[in-house]
C-alpha cells in the first residue's frame, strides 16, 4: 500500500517550474519529509538515453514513435523510482509528468488527445499526480526566460507553443481538483509563495 505524495510541476519551458520545484523540494525536507527530486523524461538511469534520443538528437522522430517514446520513458520512470518511493512514504517532487504529454503531442503536434491519454495512463500503471502544480504565462515572456542552447522542443516556433499553452490551460479548467494554476508572470519569490501556500493547506501545516 503506497504511503507517499505525487507532487508535478507543469508549464511551458522557460515557465520556471524547476526553480519552483527545487524551493518546494527544499521545503519540504526541512519539514522532515524524505523527499524524491525527479523529471521526465530521462529522471530514471535507463531514460538518460531516452532523454538524449527526444531531446538532444539530431533526428526529428514521428509524431507518433515521439509520443510513444515519452511514454516508454515514463513507465520505465514509474517501475524504477517513483512507485519505490511512493511505497517507501517519500514525497515524489516530479518536473514534468502525463500532463506534457497531452500539452506538447497533443496540443503541440495534433495528436488525438484521448489516444495519449489512455497511453500515459497505461504507462503510469494509472497513476497521476495527487497535486500538480501549472506555472501559466504567455509564451512570449516564457520564451524571454529561456536560457543556454535550446533543446530540440525548444526549437519549435511560437505557434506551437501557443498551442501547448493553450492546452494547458484547458487542462487546468478540466481537472481543478488536481491542476493548482499559479500565475508564473510574477518574479521567482512570489510564484513561490503561491505554491507554499497551497501545499501548507494542502498538508495542514
Ligand atoms: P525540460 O526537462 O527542460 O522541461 O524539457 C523537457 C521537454 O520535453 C519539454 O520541451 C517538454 C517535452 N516533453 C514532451 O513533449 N512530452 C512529455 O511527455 C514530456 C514529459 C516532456
């Protein structure tokens, strides 16, 4: 029987969601709790490959082997280290999770969002997030974040991440008992305390 928290962190690159994640991380520890930092793809040792093939390669996959791969990826993640420390009482802090999936291959690439859906609920063994946290901002000021070399998402032109915006949002107004909107646009110390504020009501500190 897992005794742990599934804590995501959402948003389109340049939202902040890693900063974010790592103050929650922080937090959380000095509250006592053992506490699991993860991402996808790529968060277990085997999808550092796989991270390298999606994101770093210089071969542009099929939408479909694209989405197929993020979803081998993340039941490799779930099976290696995120069911472990759930089942261990650790909180799993993970960048990124099945809501990406509908984001980018969804509203990014035009795949049929329940496809993907049924996919990544098959590959995360029909486990989501117990709370998800979705930094919004508008894509131009994401864009204006971005740092370093860009990765082959990033690449990708403003329309495209228009569209993940957009689908992020929706997703947001779909599932408001799991998708906590924080407003990214604010600098780094106010987002987090957005997020502090939920999770103390949400853990009753
Ligand atoms: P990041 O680790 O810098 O956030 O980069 C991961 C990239 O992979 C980001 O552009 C979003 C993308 N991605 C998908 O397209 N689908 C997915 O299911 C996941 C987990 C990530």
């Amino acid at each position: 029987m897992e005794k742990g928290l599934f804590i995501s962190f959402e948003g389109i690159d340049g939202s902040g969601k890693s900063t974010a994640a790592e103050k929650l991380c922080a937090y959380l520890r000095e509250k006592g709790r053992e506490v699991v930092f993860t991402f996808e793809p790529g968060g277990c040792e085997w999808g550092k490959t796989m991270r390298d093939i999606l994101l770093h390669g210089s071969y542009a996959p099929a939408p479909r082997t694209e989405a197929l791969l993020f979803a081998a990826d993340r039941a490799e993640h779930m099976a290696a280290c995120v069911f472990p420390a759930l089942e261990r009482g650790a909180v799993v802090v993970c960048d990124r999770f099945a809501d990406s999936t509908i984001a980018y291959q969804g509203g990014g690439r035009g795949m049929d969002m329940e496809s993907l859906a049924m996919l990544s609920d098959f590959a995360a063994a029909g486990r989501m997030p117990d709370i998800t946290f979705y930094l919004s901002l508008p894509v131009d000021m994401a864009a204006a974040r971005r740092q370093g070399q860009e990765d082959r998402m990033e690449q990708e032109k403003k329309d495209f991440f228009q569209r993940v915006a957009d689908s992020y949002e929706h997703l947001a107004q779909q599932n408001p008992e799991r998708i906590v909107k924080i407003d990214a646009t604010c600098d780094a110390d106010a987002v987090w305390q957005q997020i502090k504020d939920k999770i103390d009501a949400f853990l009753q500190y």
